[in-house]
C-alpha cells in the first residue's frame, strides 16, 4: 500500500511532455536563431550586402536548445520540484552553526596574491612571467579593486549605480592631465586624483539622493555616459576621442624604471628587464586593492557603515530611526569615488594612455556583473567574480585548441561580453544573491538571528 | 523659418521611431514596475531581423516591388521579435517575479548585453549599410536655395506610427485583453483572483512592446539605411527618457515623450551642436528623473511602507 502510494508520488521521468516541451523549444529557437545566425548578412566584393546562407550552424544551436530543454523537462525540473524550492529556515540555522572558515580562506588568499608573482617569475622567468603578471595578475586586481569600490555603493549602501566608470575616467583623465600640464609625480596624483573622484562622487550623488532603485540606476547611467561624452567632445582639454598619450610612468619614490643610469635596474645592478615594472605594478595595485578592502571592512563595524546596511535593507525605517540619509548616501557615493579614483590614476599610469573608449557603459557593466555575481556585500565573492571573468576571459584566449574546433576565425574576445551578459542572468534566475551570499548584517543585537538575512525579503530601500 | 520646417519634419519622424519604443518601455513599467533595459537591444535585433528578410525577399525570392517587400518584412519582424520577447520574458524577468527589488533590472542589463553581443557574433561587428529603399522626396516649398522636403520615407513612418498606435489604442481600450492588462496594471493579485491570466498577460504585454519596437526597427532601417549591433544602446535610452517625460505608464505620453524628445534632439542639432546631442537627450533624462519622475501625464507615485 505505502509502496504504491509511493511510486504514484515520484514517478518517472515523463518522457512525452519532455519531448512537447523540446519540440516547442526547438521551433522558438528555430524562429529566432534560423534568420539571425543562419542567414548571414555579409558585403561582397562590389560591398554590396548579401545574405549567406549558414543554416548549418543556426540547425546545431537548435538542436542544443532542443537536447537543454528535454533534459530540463525530464531530469531537472521534477527533481527541483520533489525538493523544494526554496531553502527552509532550518537549513539557515545550520548554516548559521557552522564554523566560519572564511578568515582562514581570506588569510590563504592573501598570501597566494603576495606570493603569486614571486611563484610565476621562479616557474617562468623574468621574460616568461610577464603576461602572467600584467594580463593576468594586474589586469584581475583592477577589476577587484574596481568591484570592492563598488561594492561599497551597491553592496552595502544597496544604491545601484550603472555609472560607476565615470569615477574611475575622472581619476584617470586626473592623473593624465595633471601629470603632462604639472608635472606632478604619482604618489602626489594618487591622492588628488581620489581627491577629485569622490568630488565627483558627492556632485553627482547629490541631485539623485531623493531616487532610488530602478531610477537611480537610470540616473546614474546617463550621468556615466555624460562624462564620457563630455570627455569626447572637449577637445581642448582632453584631446578628444584621440585620447592622451605618453602619460608618466610610475617611479619606486623617485627611482624610475627605465635604462637611465638612476634607473631600476642600474641602481640595483641588474640586468635590464620590463618585468621589474610589471612586478612593481603589480605589488602596487595589490596594496591599493587591500587598501580599499580594509577601508571597507573597518567601515562597516563604523556607525556610518551600519547606517549604509541599514539602509540597503528599508530606507523608510531608516529615516524613521532618525538616520540622515542625505549623508549616508552621499559618503558612500564618495568613498566608492575615491577608490574608482584610485582606481583610475593606476590605470592611467600603466597603460600610459587613456581615451574615452576605456570607460564606455559596458565596462561599468562589467563591474556591476562582477560586484553582483560575487554576492552583493560580500569582499571574498567580489574578488573570487572578478578572477574568474576577467582571468577566465584571458584564458580564453590562450586555449590554442578552441581554434582548431571552431575554426581560424574564431575570437574568444567577441564571446566574453556574451558570456558575462549569460553568467548575470543566470545567477540572478539561480542564486540572486551571488556565489557567495553575504547579507547577514555585521550588526545584531545580543545575538544572531536564527532566520538569516537571505530569507527576508529587501525593503524598498 | 525653412530649417524651423525642416527640422520639425525630422523631428516627428524621429519622435515617432521614439515613441514606438517608448510604448514598450511604459506597458511593462506598468504592469511590472521593472525598467526593461533590453528593450532598446530588442528594438536593435527587429532592425536586423528587418535587414535579413528585405534582403531575403528581395535578391533570393525577387520581390520586385519595395512596397510589398516592407510590409511583408514588418510583418515578419513583428512576429519573430515578438516570440524573442516572448522568451526573453520566460527565460529571464518571470523567475524573478518576487525575488528581490534589483534582480530583474540586473537581469535585464544581463539581457541587452547577451543581445548585443549576440548579434555581433552572429552577424559581424561591421555596419550593415543597406542600399536606399524609398527614395523619392516631395519639395514643399524652395526658397533662397533651401529646400523643405517631405521624403516618401519620412510620410510612411509617420502614417505607419499612427495607423498601429490607433490599433494598438483599440486593442488596450477595448478588448478583453486589454482590459486584463489594466487590470494586472491596477493590482495584480486581485486580478489573478477574479480569473485573469496574469502570467499570460504579462508575456502578452511584452510581445506587445516588442511588436512595436519592431515596427521602429523596420523603420529605422529604412530611414537611415544602416544599422549595426550597438545601435539599441542609445535609441533604447532615449525611448525611455521619452516613456519618463510622458509619464510611465501612460501610453499617450509614451507618444507624446518620444515626439518631445525627437523634437528636441533635432532642434538641438539644427541650432546649437551636433556634437553634443546625446549629452542634450540624457541631460533631460536625468533632469526629468530628478524633477519631474511622475512625467507629463502619469500619475505621481506615493511609496508605501
């Protein structure tokens, strides 16, 4: 008797509405992908637009949909569903309970990231270690720096702001400037350069403090483009979409690294090498990423980064508490400025040019997918999003092998925004709070809550 | 007085393309309170839907007349960008009905970045220049060298616009869906428990706007003869300044924006400086947003705890 009861209730896999579902899945996608990936519009010789006909390749993605979705609908979704949406408040308890690691996993981070170009120069040599360091090493930490800055304003304050890379173009164009017309070194610029960012910040935070949500985000965004445009347009002053080049380089206080006789390399009796830079760079952007880590990490134990919590969870009762929220808004509009300013005027150091096109809405994009893919508030996930998309993204491009499957043509680059577009919809549909989800308040009262901040729904903030 | 008429012309034509979008952008605020930010990159991908079956009809199948081959192509675009729509919303905005206040924004943005990079994979990063499809013009009036002219192109868009808008009018006033769609508008729960289908008419809404933004892709198309895989960005941002300038929500001020706002962005350029246009168009987005979010005609929102 309770056996059959129990078979009735988890039956097979139902293979007919499986294969339903597959078939309707597969004409929509045949309805979208047949004309957009199979019919090719191409200029011939006489640049003249054709349409070649790719079928082929529009067929296999078809086909792919169809298999996704029939698996979907026979494996995935039943099990889901016999399990139970969504998490119950007693595995929050035992989520609770158990001992926190991440400390430990922090410390262990750390060292790898002190010890990681001392690891690639000792494998590769001076030569072979340079793309890891810069492609890799460098490239990865500005984008965590980048993220952990705005993870201050989306993270913690809750303010969604889609123009986060004005801040960062501000910091740079400041360095840039500032350095050719002054002459100013970039340990002076650095500070300045943050300086001006967070002005930045609080001018531009200061009309949209009455917005929030959706709106705010939209604000923000036409604010980003403004300055990029402005940037474009003002020729006078920052040349244009030409961009500046010959910027400074940075100097180890007043030693720069270049074959002079004060250079790097003489003054320790080395042989002339550019990874020395690279390595220095490295260290350099390592120390200002930590450095914002623990601005951040000391802020939020700070009445001002409870008050940030406080309001990402319901500005309402905030104001009601007798919180200002016009001040509360605003440094963290400022501190995430200073940081993307910092940010900025490394940049601008290392690549020894800026333009405008460095700092157009999809690299704000970039770092808005990355704070939210991490876990929004969450230091560690932030980090661990922003190696794995930009790193995974240079990896890429050195698997050899992925040219002989898709052909000679094929630009892993080209793929990378797709893939980023993909990975945020996908971890908004399964996990809204990110890899890691960090939403417990740093603050409780005399004890933690059994019932953990991820179950509660967000107040309109 | 002849650039004033020029630029006037221009601007409704412009306005319309706005306003089409602009419908898309208003219905699903409306009805879901989310900002749809893949509506603009929609509106991009109908563009190209448009070019690869004008193409189609025209050099394989041989449909000589332009005039048929354009309504057999809107007529496709409007289909296939609304089933994308259809999936768009299943795929990524109805699992995050309910999730927290940001996922589906964030989610959207996710969206117009895998449309746009969807279509530079597929098609070519290059721009797709289309041979001109309707070129004859009527001259209004020619004074001191300066000709005012009305394109046959320009009066299609605009008598295009105004036909479906009617339509589109019709439908939400009068049938039972769109009284299902003011009803999930009003308040959704109550709607699902007198027997509306509020899933179904969610999607409805979208392949709604999505036909629309159709409608503006086949035109665009046709009016400038180009187009390109990050054409949704700024388009899709200056429809939804003019859905916010007329009131989101409101279908008559999602028309009344896109007109305001194609008027100014061609006044601008006629009279001051081409260059700086798009910093004019989200100058006002942000002023509008600030000032005056309720917009021309919508209702102002009380926020309730």
């Amino acid at each position: 008797m309770t056996d059959t009861a129990h078979a009735t209730s988890r039956p097979g896999p139902d293979y007919a509405k499986a294969a339903k579902d597959a078939l309707l899945a597969g004409i929509i996608a045949l309805g979208i992908f047949g004309p957009l990936v199979g019919l090719k519009t191409e200029q011939n010789m006489s640049n003249e637009l054709i349409v070649r006909n790719d079928m082929a390749s529009a067929l296999i993605i078809v086909a792919i949909v169809m298999a996704g979705r029939f698996l979907l609908s026979a494996f995935v979704f039943p099990r889901m569903g016999a399990r139970g949406k969504k998490p119950t408040v007693a595995n929050a308890i035992d989520e609770g309970v158990k001992p926190d690691r991440t400390k430990l996993y922090a410390r262990l981070g750390l060292l790898l990231l002190f010890l990681y170009p001392i690891i690639v120069v000792s494998l590769l040599g001076f030569q072979g270690s340079l793309k890891w360091v810069d492609n890799f090493g460098i490239q990865i930490l500005i984008y965590v720096m980048l993220g952990w800055g705005l993870n201050i304003v989306v993270g913690l304050a809750g303010l969604l702001d889609l123009g986060y890379v004005a801040f960062y173009a501000v910091g740079a164009y400041s360095y840039a400037l500032l350095a050719i017309n002054f002459d100013l070194s970039f340990w002076v610029l650095l500070p300045v350069a943050g300086i001006l960012a967070a002005m930045w910040g609080v001018i531009l935070g200061f009309p949209v403090l009455r917005l929030r949500g959706d709106y705010l985000a939209i604000v923000t965004l036409a604010f980003g483009e403004i300055i990029r445009l402005v940037l474009i347009n003002f020729r006078e002053l920052t040349n244009g979409s030409a961009g500046i080049s010959s910027i400074p380089k940075v100097t180890l206080f007043g030693i720069p690294f270049d074959a002079s006789p004060d250079g790097f390399a003489k003054m320790f009796d080395l042989p002339l090498s550019s990874a020395y830079y690279k390595i220095f760079l490295y260290y350099l952007i390592l120390l200002l990423a930590l450095l914002t880590a623990y601005v951040t990490i000391r802020l939020r134990r700070m009445p001002i980064g409870r008050a940030w919590e406080a309001l990402r969870e319901d500005e309402v009762a905030c104001r009601s508490l007798g919180i200002n929220t016009t001040n509360t808004k605003l440094t963290a509009f400022a501190i995430g400025a200073m940081f993307a300013g910092f940010a900025g005027s490394f940049f601008a150091a290392r690549q020894g040019f800026v333009s405008p096109e460095s700092f157009v809405f999809m690299e704000s994009a970039v770092i808005v997918a990355i704070v939210v893919l991490g876990g929004m508030g969450s230091m560690i996930g932030v980090a661990v999003a922003a190696a794995a998309m930009i790193g995974g993204t240079e990896l890429l491009r050195e698997l050899t092998f992925l040219k002989a499957v898709f052909g000679p043509e094929f630009n892993p680059d080209q793929y990378r925004m797709l893939l980023f577009g993909l990975a945020m919809v996908g971890i908004m549909i399964w996990r809204p709070r990110g890899f890691v989800s960090a939403r417990q308040p740093t603050a409780f009262l005399f004890e933690r809550k059994a019932v953990s901040g991820s179950l509660v729904k967000e107040g309109h903030g | 007085m002849e650039i004033f008429l020029q630029q006037l012309i221009n601007g409704i034509t412009l306005g319309s393309i706005y306003g089409l979008i602009a419908i898309g952008y208003t219905m699903v605020f409306g009805i879901i309170g989310m900002v749809n930010f893949a509506h603009g990159d929609v509106f991009m991908v109908s563009a190209f839907i448009a070019l690869i079956f004008f193409l189609v009809l025209t050099t394989w199948l041989g449909i000589a007349s332009v005039a048929l081959a354009l309504f057999l192509v809107l007529i496709i675009a409007m289909v296939l960008t609304g089933l994308l729509s259809w999936s768009i919303e299943r795929i990524a905005y109805r699992p995050l009905r309910g999730s927290f206040r940001l996922a589906p924004l964030i989610s959207a943005i996710g969206m117009s970045i895998v449309l746009s990079n969807f279509i530079q994979v597929a098609q070519g990063p290059r721009n797709k220049p289309t041979p001109p499809m309707v070129r004859d013009v009527i001259v209004l009036t020619d004074s001191n060298g300066y000709a005012v002219t009305l394109s046959y192109k320009q009066i299609i868009i605009m008598v295009t616009t105004a036909v479906l808008l009617a339509a589109f009018w019709y439908v939400v006033q009068k049938t039972p869906l769109g009284r299902a769609q003011r009803a999930c508008e009003q308040d959704r729960k109550m709607a699902a428990l007198l027997g509306v289908n509020v899933d179904r008419t969610i999607s409805l809404t979208f392949v709604m706007g999505a036909a629309l933004a159709a409608v503006a892709g086949t035109m665009y198309l046709m009016y400038y003869g180009v187009v390109n895989f990050s054409d949704g960005f700024v388009p899709g941002v200056k429809a939804f300044t003019a859905a916010v300038l007329g009131g989101i929500g409101s279908l008559p001020g999602a028309v009344l924006g896109g007109l305001l706002i194609g008027l100014i962005e061609t006044f601008w350029s006629g009279y001051f400086s081409i260059d700086y246009k798009d910093v004019a168009a989200f100058s006002i987005l942000a002023i509008v947003l600030i000032f005056m979010p309720q917009g021309i005609l919508g209702r102002p929102e009380v926020e309730k705890v």
